[in-house]
C-alpha cells in the first residue's frame, strides 16, 4: 500500500513538472513584444517618396533591411502596423489632408513591396496637420517671435473660405502675416520641414529560443523624436465658417434692353446683410423722338440674406430712390420732371433670388422686383418730333404707388480678403 501510494506520488510530481515545462516553452515561443518606428520626409508638396531628399537613402535601407529579415525569418511574427501621414500647416486644409492621405498611401506601397502584412493588423492615421508637434517644436527652439507664434498655435481651430470652396486654418493667415512674414521665413526651416513625412511603427513578437534576438538597427530610434505618440489624440474639428465677405459688380439687363447704360456695386456688410448701389443713364431716344425714357437713377438699397453663405439665396430690403427723368410713348404727351429740378424720390421694398451660375462661383444672377411710393412733380408737354416745338401743357402733382424696380441682373463678385490670399500659393504649401 505504501509503494501505491509512492507511485502516485511520482506521477503527479511528473505531471506537475511536464506542465510546467509546457507553460515555460509556451511563453518562451511567444516572446516579449517589441517596437520599431520608422520615419521617411518628403519633400514640399509632394507625396512621392524621393530617397535622394534629406537622409530618406539611409532610412529607406534600414527598412528594407528589417522587413528582409521578418520576411525570411519564420520565426518572428509582426503583430501591429500603425501607418501616419502628415502635412506642414502651409496651404489649404483640403489641399494638407490629400498629401498626408498620399504620403501615408505611398509609404503603405513601400512597405508592400517588400512584404505582405494583414490588413486586420494595419491601422491609419492621415493627421493633416500634427500641430502638437508644430507646437512642441517651436517651444524648444530659440527662435525669434517664439512666444507671439505660440499665442497664435494656442488660439481656437478655426477654417474660412479659400478660393474654388476651399478653406484655410486662420491661424495660417496670422502666422504669415506676423511682422510682415518674418516671422514665417524662420519657421521655415527646419520647424515646417520636420512636419511633412510618413511615420510606421511595427510591433512584432520574436519566436525565438532563449538566448537568440532579432537584429535591428538601434540607429533606427535615434531619429524619432521622444514627444510622438504612436496614437496621438485627433485633434477637435475646426469650426468652418462658410461665410466671406465679397465685392460684387453687376448690370441690369432689363435696363440694358430699355437702352440704359448701367451699373451696381453691392458689398457684403455682415452674415445676412449687404448694401447695393445700382446707377443708370439713359439720354438717348427709342429709335424715333417721340419715343424715350430718358432717366438718370439712383437706387440704394440694403438686403438683408435669409441664409448667410456668401450671401446668396433669397433675399429682402428697403431701398430708397432718385429718379431724374423724360419720358414719351409715342402718344400725345411727353411728361418730364419739373424743370428738371424735382426728381422722383422716395423708396420702397424689394424682394429677389441670388444664385452663382459659374463652377467658380464668380458669376451670378439675380432677380428682383420692387414697389414703392413716389411723390411727383412733373410738367406735361405736346409730343412733338421736335422737343424744342412741344408747347408746355401744365404741371402737375400727384403721388405714385407701384412697381418701382424689375431686374435681371448678371454679376460677377471678388473676394475683399484676395489682396491678403494672395501671398499665399495656391493648392497651399506642405
């Protein structure tokens, strides 16, 4: 009896130890995680990879050389693939998220080229802009304006209208506009150049006997800086203000087909509101002498915009108006304001539609009709083919209610910041 129980006593000893050296080999097998970061620039916007642009040759072969090895070695397994592109803060926001989609797209097809990774392990970051790292940098340098740039990294996020429906970052617009662009020339180099690069971080498992390592370049983690997270936080999305002011310069056509030359300006005021000033000129008659609508007019008038981008859409306002004129249709009389001395004036309220006609949003068409009230004070005359033989009539008063403008109006409009945004080039600068 004692030796069964000797016996049994050996057997469980046995399992206990055979376990255990099963645990061991397992966690052995697998072997302690491990990460590489590799970091490849590019050169101003361009989403190539270009090994000939700064130390790109060198960086380039020790990832070649460590994706070689994974590739041969059977024995070491990549378990997670963080990808990143970025962009300087140079251009349009538009402009910045497709070179950092195409740089990070690009480095992906390195890669590729050398080895198949999963996609289940392969994760995207397309971070545009890394101002954390814009920010960080310009803290540690010594440059001049340094504490001014800060002030203006730190401000609230916020995109504007650009040309062709693009926006820019405001803060882009100050920082270039900093001590008359001094401040730009020397974030130039090396603060924007160091921001626009592909970034790959791989983490992998050595399946390796104790005592055998995977060989990897140490040389390879002098180059990533300590202040880059592998999974930096997305940054909040700017608030897109839709709304830029314009200048816009139009014509009449109904006056243009009544034979009066004409022309209106209208600016944008505020979100909702503009103020138009239309003028025309008529001292011609219609084919015939007897015919005319000689006018000299002036119409001022304030909209207000039911939405407010770029101040299209529908829209209503008072307008005031000063109307010199002559007229004649034709029949036997020929009616003029009183000795050319007492114009029509008064106002009234119009009401219009507003709508871009161009892939640029440049030209435009309007129409607006208008009525008002007008107190006259006009002389009556024969009509005659010869004005100087039509016998004065009478004088006459009376007060007008009724149409007072018909419009169709074609117009073209122009940034009021463009003399700003042209310092800045177009497609932005990365």
């Amino acid at each position: 009896m004692h030796r069964k129980r000797k016996e049994r006593l050996k057997r469980f000893l046995l399992l206990v130890v055979c376990l255990m050296t099963t645990f061991l080999a397992v966690a052995q097998k697998e072997g302690a995680s491990d990460t590489v970061r590799f970091r490849l620039k590019y050169a101003i916007n361009s989403p190539e990879l270009d090994a000939s642009f700064t130390d790109n040759a060198s960086r380039m072969t020790n990832i070649r050389e460590f994706l070689r090895e994974v590739r041969d070695d059977k024995l070491v397994k990549i378990t997670d693939v963080k990808f990143r592109g970025t962009a300087s803060p140079d251009g349009t926001y538009e402009f910045n998220v497709w070179l950092s989609e195409n740089r990070l797209r690009n480095f992906k097809q390195m890669v590729h080229s050398y080895i198949n990774i999963p996609d289940s392990i392969i994760h995207a970051n397309t971070t545009a802009i890394p101002w954390d790292e814009f920010r960080a940098s310009v803290a540690a340098s010594a440059m001049d304006y340094r504490d001014e740039i800060l002030a203006i990294i730190d401000e609230e996020p916020s995109l504007v209208p650009f040309y062709n429906n693009r926006h820019i970052d405001a803060r882009l617009l100050k920082l270039k506009a900093l001590h008359g662009g001094k401040a730009w020339e020397a974030l130039k180099s090396p603060i924007l150049r160091d921001l626009r690069y592909g970034d790959a971080v791989f983490a992998f498992v050595r399946i390796l006997p104790e005592g055998v390592a995977l060989t990897v370049d140490s040389a390879e983690m002098a180059f990533t800086p300590p202040t880059i997270l592998l999974q930096p936080l997305p940054e909040p999305e700017p608030t897109v203000d839709v709304w830029l002011p314009r200048f816009h310069v139009k014509t009449n056509l109904v006056a243009l087909a009544m034979l009066s030359a004409n022309l209106g300006l209208e600016i944008d005021m505020a979100r909702h509101w503009s103020f138009t000033l239309p003028v025309s000129y008529c001292a011609i008659d219609w084919f015939k002498s007897t015919i005319k609508f000689r006018n000299f007019t002036v119409q001022p008038e304030i909209r207000y915009w039911f939405r407010h981008a770029d101040n299209d859409g529908f829209f209503v306002g008072p307008h005031f108006q000063l109307c010199y004129y002559n007229y004649a249709f034709d029949g036997l009389y020929r009616y003029q304001d009183y000795r050319g001395r007492t114009p029509a004036l008064g106002g009234g309220l119009g009401f219009g539609y507003r709508k871009p006609i161009s892939k640029n949003r440049r030209w435009r068409m309007e129409l607006e009709l208008g009525a008002g009230v007008y107190p006259l004070d006009y002389s009556v005359f024969h009509n005659t083919p010869d004005v100087k033989d039509g016998q004065w009539i009478e004088r006459r008063k009376k007060t007008y209610w009724g149409l007072d403008n018909a419009a169709v109006t074609l117009g073209y409009s122009f940034d009021l910041k463009k003399l700003q945004r042209t310092s800045i080039k177009k497609g932005g600068a990365r």
